[in-house]
C-alpha cells in the first residue's frame, strides 16, 4: 500500500529551487519529489557494485546514475503503447506516411 510523505517548514528559497527543477525537468513537483526520493533510495541500495539496473529492479521508474527511464507517469511509453495495443488500438492508415518528428527536427536543423 502507497504511503503519504510529507516535509514540513520547507524554507521558500528551497521550495522555489524545487518547482524551478521540477519544471526543467517537464514534472509536476510531486513527480520531482519522487524522482529525488527514488534517485536516492537506488543510490543508498547500489552500494559498492553500483546502481540497481532499471531491468533488474522489476520497476517501470527505475533510474540508474548513467540513464533515465523516460516514464509516462508510473510506465514507460513502450509499456503504455503495449496496453493499447493490446486493447485492439490500431494507428489510423494516414499516419503511415506521416513524417517521424525525428526526421522534422534533422530536416529543421539541417536547414540552417
């Protein structure tokens, strides 16, 4: 079962630091938090042999010191295209011979 944190007296100055990395970081403060919380439990836990592998951990937001699972809340973009498609979703046929934004951003940047 989750369990509820909370930090008290958090001084503004550091609040505002938080919200500010929060919002490099494309996450909510919340999502920040736990992020922080998790990065630092992996690392206390790695021990001499270093991080746990996000594989090995079992868990969708696993975070090694090296890489960074990308997660749509709780699961990973692969793992939320799977459901769907497990759900019978289907790309609509235009979509086919729609550009990748990859290959936008490459003809963007080799433009200039």
């Amino acid at each position: 079962m989750p369990v509820n944190l909370s930090i008290k007296d958090v001084p503004d100055d550091l609040a505002e630091r938080l919200r500010q990395r929060a919002a490099r970081h494309h996450r909510s403060l919340q999502g920040e938090l736990m992020a922080i919380v998790e990065q630092a439990s992996l690392m206390e836990s790695a021990g001499p042999t270093g991080p746990v592998p996000a594989a090995a951990s079992g868990n969708a937001t696993a975070v090694t010191l090296s890489t960074r699972n990308w997660t749509q809340g709780w699961k990973t973009v692969e793992q939320l295209m799977a459901e769907r498609q497990a759900r019978g979703w289907k790309p609509h046929a235009s979509l086919a011979s729609a550009p990748l934004g990859v290959d936008i951003i490459r003809a963007d940047r080799d433009s200039r």
